[in-house]
C-alpha cells in the first residue's frame, strides 16, 4: 500500500501544480522571461467583423492624403511592435437588496356517496368511516427569502503594452503585461483587448473603457497568496459535497 502511495504522489504533485511551488522554497518566484506573446502557445489571432475596404485615390497637387488622420506623421502607436500606455481606472460599486415573501394553503376533499351500492361496506371495511368523506387534506406553504449584496471595487493601473495585430478596419489589437516583485511576492499584471487609434490620446495613452474584449487580470503568487489561498484538497471538497 505504501509503495503505491508513492507512485502516485508525483503523478498527484504534478497535476496539482505542486512541484514548482516546491521548487521555489526558500526563494523568491521566479520572474517570466520577456518574450513575445504571439509566439506563446496560447496566443490565438484575433477575428472581427470588419467593413468594407474603401480606397484613397491621391489627389494631383494636394499635400494632403485622403484617409490620414493627421497632416504630419502621427507619433502615437499604430503600427505592429509600437508600444501604448494602457490606463485601468475602474470604480465599480452596487448594493442589492431583494425580500421575498410567498405564503400557500390548500385544503382538499373527497367522497364516494354512492358506488353501485357499495358505500354501504365502507363504514365495516374502514372502522366505522363515513362514504361522503374518505379522503381529507391540506397543506400549507410559507417562504421567505432575503438577498443582499454591496460591492465595492477600485482599481488602477498604469502599464505599457505593444500591439500585436492591425485589423483590416485600422483597429489595434493591444497585450499588456507586467510582473512586479516585492519580497517574495509576485504580482502579474495582464491587460489586452482591441482599441482605435482615434481613442489613442496624445500622450500616447488610453482608457481601459475605451478597449474592446477588453481582458484585465490583476493577481500574483508567493508566500502571501499561498497563505491566502485555500488548500486544493479543500477547494476540491467545496466543489463535491453538496451540503
């Protein structure tokens, strides 16, 4: 029984993603190296409804080109490896209240008065029960129900990020990430979603309510997290027992 137990305990550590927690005891978690995020295995090229392609003829003697934004060289980011300033300012905050009161009764009977002259044998078959009333119920219903929920978010972030695909309609496809380290607590911070370059500002930055599919991750790993974090063996108890 013993050897079997050890069999299976690495197989269950690395499911469980124990062994680079293991591997990092006694130090800090090891930062990801920068790379490009098209080339990860995740990465999957963005599809969206785009409209129909429109074309600019150049105008004789005109220093001005159809379709540009701007008379000189825009500087903002626009083109595939350009960075961005992604602004996350969320203030989010609701507070619910739901009371519910529901109240039921019912009271039903039955009787046989006549039945081919059998009703007579029910008072002898019954002990002495009356035909015109075999059968009486009622029941009853009462519920209530009171649900309350506040809830209050505040978030702000502030990272670079580089755009990874140009949409046929002039849409920029934008990934941020950024890992911070502090003792031996890492924060992971993920920004990505599609903006337009006309909601670019000057300074080179935009609002995350600005950002299409707009995908914002904040969290982190380490000694911290690892205290706060319900060990897998609970979670997975919380999520099989019904009661």
């Amino acid at each position: 029984m013993n050897a079997r137990l050890l069999l299976f305990l690495p197989a269950l550590l690395a499911g469980c993603g124990n062994l680079q927690r293991l591997s990092e005891v006694g130090r800090p978690p090891a930062m990801t190296p920068a790379s490009d995020p098209t080339k990860e295995a995740s990465y999957r090229p963005l599809t969206m409804p785009m409209p129909s392609p429109q074309r600019f003829e150049p105008q004789a003697q005109a220093l001005w080109r159809n379709g540009s934004r701007a008379f000189f060289k825009d500087q903002r980011a626009a083109n595939v490896g350009d960075l961005v300033t992604v602004l996350v300012r969320i203030a989010d905050s609701a507070d619910l209240k739901n009371n519910t009161t529901a109240t039921r009764a019912g009271t039903q009977n039955f009787g046989l008065p006549n039945f081919f002259g059998l009703e007579a044998a029910v008072p002898h078959m019954l002990a002495g029960s009356s035909a015109a009333s075999l059968l009486s119920g009622n029941g009853g219903t009462s519920n209530k129900g009171t649900a309350e929920t506040a809830r209050n978010e505040t978030v702000q972030l502030r990272l670079a990020g580089v755009i990874t695909q140009v949409l046929p309609n002039g849409n920029l496809v934008v990934a941020a990430r950024q890992e911070v380290r502090v003792g031996s607590e890492l924060r992971d911070l993920q920004v990505s979603g599609v903006i337009r370059p006309q909601d670019i500002a000057s300074d080179n930055t935009v609002l995350h309510d600005r950002m299409a599919e707009a995908r914002i991750a904040y969290g982190g790993r380490g000694q911290l997290t690892d205290v706060q974090t319900p060990r897998w063996g609970q979670q997975v108890m919380d999520i099989l027992l019904p009661f």
